[in-house]
C-alpha cells in the first residue's frame, strides 16, 4: 500500500493521460470484439464529438487543478475532514473509507442533483442524448458541467479531507470505472450481476440511459453500486427493453452535431415524458 500512495502522491501528468487515453483504447477494442449492442452509426464520427467533449474535460481540470491541490493539503495541515475525525485504522480501510466517501459526493451527489436541478440539468443532458453509448460517452460532458463537477469533487475532498495522493487514486478509479460501465461490451448477465452488488456494471448503467423516466432518474452511482442501492435509487431492466437517448432529444442533428450540442444549455427546457 506504501508503493502506491508513493506512486499517486507524484503521479505524473503523462502517465494520468495515459490510463485515460489507454483505457478508451482497451474498451474500444474490447467492445469491437464482444459487442452488447451492433450499433448502425458512423463510429468515427461519434467518438470524434466525445473525445472533443473529453479534451475539454481534461483542460478545465488542468486549468483548475490547483484549487484542488490547495483543498487537499489545507485539509490535512488544519485535520479537516471526516477521514481526520475518525479513529484510528488500518490503512487499507483508511483508503476504502475515503473512496467510498469520495464517490458518494464527487459523483453519486453530483449526478443526482444534476437530474434534479432544472439549471443543472441543462448541462448534464448533453451526456445523456448520446444515442449510441460506447467507452467514449464516459466523459461527453458540456464544458459547463464539467465545471460543475470539478466543484463537487473539491467539496468531496473537503468534507472527507483526502490526501492529494487518495484524490489521484480516486481519480483514476473514476476514468476506468466510467469507461467500462459506459463500454459496449457484452458481460454474460450471471457476472454482470454479482459485478453490480459491488461495483457499477456495464448493465446497470445502461439502464440509467434508458431514454424515459423514471429509468433516467436511477443508477447514478459511478464506481460503487453500494450508494444506489443504499438510497433507493437503483433501477433494472433488460438489455433488450433498453432505448439510449433522452427523449427530449431523439432527432439526430440535436444530438449527433458537436455546434448543437454546446448550445442546448442555452436553448429553451423540455420536459422529459414518463414511461
């Protein structure tokens, strides 16, 4: 365990870039292979529009590293936190402890406040119009939600007072985790099953891009499924029942054209039909 809080506590940027684009380049493959879905669309096309929305990720997260940099260490010079309020542990469960904690607020609360916050919401559903999800919709985010999320990840690091080096960890588990759960890869449903008691499987995520409530408005959960299923929030279907988008947008130049796509934020709302 001192190896790899060595490694994360100077993780270099390259090698951050490279479990990023590597894990794309896996699932890609992997998901080319064993397909859940045979998708008729112009692959290209659409990874060209998610891996644009992902670089711009990278770049508001770079530009705002700093802010997190400085959370981090205020935490641990002042003993802020939930981690420094708790007895002592072993160091394994010190770093599942902040992990879990971690998820609940940088991902699972962000996600579902987006769905239920109409401003908010105006800028996740660019995620969710994507109608052919694959490994590369991990990170289709709008530049503004983006920032969004980069401002629940630093109130995560406060309230939970994380080292820098459990923030890369966490960090890093996030990117892999998304890119699978999102991977359009079929897993035979027996593991598919015993994966999402412990972690968000690709089926069950799949179900959160089902394209009409109540299914859109479940399974926020990123790396660990504990948090659905501890709040109420976890939903299943068949794969077969399963339709991507979000009805709001089901037309393809709304939602398979990078210029709109920036632009829906700022165009008037919708309402998403029940089921």
């Amino acid at each position: 365990m001192t190896e790899i809080i060595s490694y994360f506590s100077s993780i270099p940027s390259s090698h951050r870039s490279l479990i990023l684009v590597g894990g794309i380049a896996l699932f890609w493959l992997i998901e080319n292979a064993f397909p859940l879905f045979n998708f008729n669309y112009k692959k290209w096309h659409h990874a060209g529009i998610n891996i644009f929305l992902t670089l711009t990720t990278i770049v508001i997260n770079f530009l705002l590293a700093f802010i997190l940099l400085q959370s981090a260490n205020w935490t641990i010079t002042n003993q802020f936190g939930i981690l420094q309020w708790l007895p002592p542990m072993s160091l394994w469960l010190y770093t599942l402890v902040g992990l879990l904690l971690l998820d609940l607020i940088g991902a699972y609360l962000v996600h579902l406040i987006e769905h239920k916050t109409k401003m908010l919401w105006r800028f996740h559903l660019i995620h969710h119009t994507d109608t052919w999800i694959d490994t590369t919709t991990a990170n289709r985010h709008h530049p503004g939600e983006s920032v969004i999320r980069f401002a629940f990840t630093t109130l995560g690091v406060l309230m939970v007072g994380s080292p820098m080096w459990m923030v890369f960890v966490y960090q890093t588990l996030s990117v892999i985790a998304s890119q699978f759960n999102h991977a359009n890869i079929a897993i035979p449903e027996k593991w598919d099953r015993i994966l999402s008691y412990f972690i968000v499987s690709p089926n069950m995520h799949k179900v959160h891009h089902h394209y009409q409530l109540p299914y859109t408005d479940s399974n926020y959960g990123n790396i660990f499924s504990i948090w659905d299923r501890l709040f109420g929030t976890f939903m299943a279907q068949p794969k077969e029942k399963i339709v991507y988008g979000v009805d709001t947008h089901m037309k393809m130049e709304e939602h398979n054209q990078l210029k709109n796509l920036l632009k829906i934020p700022f165009q008037k709302q919708r309402l998403l039909k029940k089921n």
